[in-house]
C-alpha cells in the first residue's frame, strides 16, 4: 500500500493525526523528526546551534531518501521539509501527501499550550512568534498546496480518512 505523507507547520497535528490514521488503516507511524535525531544522535535543537539550518536540511533529505516506497506507512514530516531539496516531489512520487492547513493562530495557540523547546525556528517565548509563523507559512504555502490532498483545519478525522481513503 501508498506510504501516506503528512505535511503542514510545526504544530498543525501531523504526529496526532498520523498516529491516529495509522491505527484506522492498520499502517506504521514514522515521524522523520525523531528518524533524523536517531541519525544524528543529538536533538534538533542541537543540530541547528551545532551545524546549521542547511545541515538539519540535508539530514531531512538523506533520511527521506531512506524510507521505502509502499511500505504501508504514515509519515509525520518535518513542516519545513518539503521545502527544500525537491523534497515535496519526491513525497508526491513515492506517496500519497495531504496538507494539514491550519490556521497561523491555531498554531500559535498550540505551540503556547504545548510549549517545546525541540523548534528552533519556533520559540513560545517569541513576542513575535505570530508574525514570524506567518511569514514562514506564506513561504512555505506553495510548497504544502502541491500535495494531493489539502485538508483544512477543521475537518474531522473521520472525513481526513475518507479523502485519504480515496488516494490508496
């Protein structure tokens, strides 16, 4: 079966929703986050104050080179990931991708709620983390509305599984 791709901001429940489609479509949850911190053997936050944004980048790549097309699996991704090294293509190629599309201030609420020191580009202590999650969303934007399915924010697990569904 099609490896599903969940992409989508920091905070936009790709890891909460993918455990849950995974358990509905009997597939294994796999979150490329925590597959690059096995890799590196060191947290992402320290990955970027060791080796930069364009190193973590490049272990993005290299670790989504390393999953297997048709392995029945849904793929948490990290919200930047698709952006950079033809990433959202291959992801369209060797899978099903579907946009979280959640609203900046729902991000914002949730990343306050849950504040996580493991976003480097995302600290709750920012005053400006509304402007600064905005501009990254519209950058990033062109890149989540390539995948196959968008779906917005308030749409129910129930209905995500369906329009999943349809691209299996």
């Amino acid at each position: 079966m099609k490896n599903i791709f969940l992409v989508g901001m920091p905070s936009s429940g790709k890891s909460t929703l993918g455990k849950r489609i995974a358990d509905a479509l009997h597939y294994r949850f796999v979150d490329t986050d925590k597959l690059v911190i096995r890799e590196e053997g060191r947290s992402i936050a320290d990955i970027f104050a060791q080796s930069g944004e364009d190193y973590f980048r490049e272990c993005e790549h290299r670790v989504l080179r390393t999953i297997r097309p048709g392995g029945s699996l849904v793929i948490s991704t990290g919200g930047g990931m698709p952006c950079f090294h033809n990433n959202m293509d291959y992801i369209n190629r060797t899978g099903v991708s579907v946009f979280l599309d959640v609203s900046v201030e729902t991000l914002v609420q949730r990343m306050l709620a849950h504040a996580q020191e493991d976003r480097p580009l995302y600290s709750p202590n920012n005053p400006d983390l509304l402007t600064s999650l905005q501009q990254r969303y519209t950058a990033r934007l062109a890149f989540y509305n390539q995948a196959n399915v968008i779906i917005p924010g308030e749409t129910t697990e129930d209905e995500i599984l369906r329009r999943v569904g349809e691209w299996l």
